[in-house]
C-alpha cells in the first residue's frame, strides 16, 4: 500500500512538471499563427546576443571561478558575495539599477556614449542586460565543477614544469569538463530567458521574452505558440542533454 501511494504521488508531481509540455501541444491556433517578421529579429536578436555573451561568461568568468574554488579568504568571501548580489536581486529591480548606472543621463552611460557605445536600447544593452542575467550563474556552478578536482593533480602536473596556465588547460579543465558544460548550458538559458533587465534597459531591439510580451499583448496567446515553440527549442536542448549526458557517463 505504501508503495503504491508513493508511486502515485511520483507520478502526480511528473504530471504536474509535464503539464507545460502538453499545453504547447494542444494550445493555440497553430493555422492561424506564424512567426511575423518582428519575431524572426527577435529570434535573430536573443541567438546572437546570446552567442556573444556565452562567450564573454565563458572567458571572463572561468578565471573567477577558477580563484572562488581555490581561494579560501575573505576577499574570495566578499567577492563570492559580488556574485551572488546580481543572482539573488528581483530582476526589474536589478534593471533599474543598471538603468540608472548606465543610462543616458548617468555618468557612466555619457562617458561610454561618448565612446560610441549606447547602453540602453541597442544591441550593447542587450549583451550587457544578458551578461548581468548569465555570468554570475555560471561563476558559482563552474566554481562548484571545479572545486570539485583535486589540486594535487594540477599541483603535480606544475612538478612535471607545466606553467599554471598550462596546468589548467590539460589538467583541470578536462576533469571538470561535465561541470563546466552543465554551467554554460544555465548560462545559455537565462541569457536567452531573461525578462526583467532586458525590459528596462533593452526594449530595443526586443529579444525573444521581450517579443512574446509585445506579441501576447497586442495579439493574445493563440498567436504567439510558433514563438514559444522556437524559444523553447532554442533553450531546451542543450541543458537537457548535458544534464543526461553527465549522468549516463558517471
């Protein structure tokens, strides 16, 4: 009996998990809906911006990772602090913070404008608006794949004459390439999915969340599934696939 009662309480909550999956398949009007052309730059928009800022998380933030999972101080306390800040912030209140740091009225929007470089509502503001979503949820999960390797490894291999460059890339960084991979695939999801900063700082040109926003606005829910259809596909996949891949290799 109680067997049974848990299988029944799995299978409600898989239910319950699956429920999303079975509304894109039997909501809206999928006739009478097509993707517009403000959707395709939408979808152009989040799938550049997104390259690009995977990119910049990837070199920018391994190094950080890297020093939170090897340096026990309290500088690394106050920086994994900095980290964390962004991440755990309402993310329309972190837009308007970054609005009033970075905006055009602001010291730092002049100077950057003065540079050539607009910071809100252009295709820097998106990159920036995606950087603050993705970086720090990279940082502290590639910190966790990378705390999780000995340093006695890569401290044998410095014994051999490897630099700590050297070390890093043909010793540690193999050995937490699972972890790695699962932290770039988060990044890739909430630098796609993000809403709340993109809306106050990047309205223009609208991303993928700003655009099915627009879209249920103005044309109501049965015409935005070809775009929630691509947005899921964009988003889904990879992070699935690492997560299973990285457990079948165990």
């Amino acid at each position: 009996m109680l067997a049974r009662a848990r299988q029944g309480l799995l299978g409600l909550v898989l239910a319950f998990l699956a429920a999303p999956l079975v509304g894109l398949c039997m909501g809206g009007n999928w006739r009478a809906a097509v993707l517009t052309p403000g959707d395709l730059a939408a979808i152009a928009t989040s799938l550049l911006g997104g390259a690009v800022a995977l990119l910049v998380v990837a070199l920018a933030g391994t190094p950080l990772a890297l020093y939170l999972a090897r340096t026990h101080t309290r500088l690394a306390l106050a920086a994994e602090a900095l980290v964390l800040a962004p991440m755990l912030m309402p993310t329309l209140a972190l837009g308007i913070l970054l609005a009033t740091l970075y905006g055009p009225a602001a010291p730092l929007g002049r100077l950057f404008a003065r540079l050539g470089i607009v910071l809100t509502n252009s295709p820097a503001a998106f990159l920036l608006a995606t950087l603050y979503a993705a970086l720090p949820v990279y940082v502290l999960a590639a910190r966790a794949a990378l705390a999780e390797v000995p340093q006695d490894y890569a401290q044998l291999a410095r014994t051999l004459g490897d630099s700590p460059a050297r070390a890093f890339f043909r010793v540690t960084l193999p050995l937490a390439r699972r972890g790695l991979a699962a932290a770039l695939a988060l990044a890739w999801v909430r630098a796609l999915g993000e809403f709340g900063i993109v809306l106050i700082i990047a309205y223009f040109p609208a991303g993928m969340p700003v655009r099915l926003w627009i879209d249920v606005q103005d044309l109501g829910l049965q015409a935005v599934f070809p775009l929630v259809a691509v947005f899921l596909a964009a988003t889904l996949p990879l992070p699935l696939w690492i997560s299973l891949w990285a457990r079948v290799a165990r």
